[in-house]
C-alpha cells in the first residue's frame, strides 16, 4: 500500500522538476533574465536568478499539487501575491518587448506618440480586471 505513495510521490516529485526546468529554460532562452540583469546592474547574479527561477518555479508545483499550505497568515499571503503579479507583469512586459509586439502595433497603427500611454493603459487595466478577479469573481 505505501509504496504505491512512495511511487506516485516520486513521479509527482520527478513531473515537477521537469515542468520548473522547462519554464526555467523557456524563460531564459527568450532572454528575459538577462534583460532584467541588464536594467538592474547586476549581471553578476544572473545565475543566482536562474537558479532561483527554478527553485521557485519547482516549489510552486509542489505546493500546487500537493495542496500544500503555508502557516504565514494573511499579511504573508497578500504580499507574496504582490511580488507575484509583480513577476508576472515584469514577464509579460519583457515578452512583449523581445516579440516587438508595440513596435508592430504602432507602425500598423500609425502611431507616433502615445505609446507610453497604452502601456499604462495595458498595465493598469491588468491590475483592475486581477482586482476584479480576486476581490469580486
């Protein structure tokens, strides 16, 4: 009986390590971590941020899976929603930087100022419409 949940804690385990690597490697290959670096200053610590990309993301499908919960109370949990959605947003803007979407926009657009403006737009309707969803829906 118990080695069966050994087994299937082993394959959750092992189906966690490949999807963190896999979106560890995907946001690496595209450039974003990088990118960061290079606006922070700090390309000295690009692996550390690698590594705790990865670590992170790892830890996040364990406690996904497993249902885990973390005894930090509810301050704890609304702060690390924000750093959250600040990664995420962070991630967004850069993927969206390195595919130019903006520059295709605006020049299909006819765009020559304004663009600053739907940026904030775009952002700020993201955390609305987050809002919305956490709070309301």
């Amino acid at each position: 009986m118990w080695q069966g949940e050994i087994l299937a804690g082993i394959a959750g385990l092992c189906g966690g390590a490949v999807v963190a690597v896999a979106l560890a490697a995907f946001i690496i290959e595209l450039g974003i971590i990088p990118r960061f670096a290079g606006i922070t200053h700090t390309a000295n610590h690009i692996f550390l941020y690698e590594n705790c990309l990865m670590l992170g993301s790892f830890l996040g499908n364990l406690i996904y899976i497993y249902h885990l919960s973390v005894p930090f109370g509810k301050i704890f949990a609304g702060v690390t929603g924000f750093f959250f959605g600040m990664f995420l947003g962070g991630w967004i803007i850069a993927l969206v930087e390195v595919v130019n979407v903006f520059a295709v926009m605006a020049r299909r657009l006819g765009l020559k100022k304004g663009i600053g403006w739907i940026v904030i737009c775009i952002a700020v309707g993201k955390t609305l419409g987050s809002l919305f969803q956490f709070f309301i829906a």
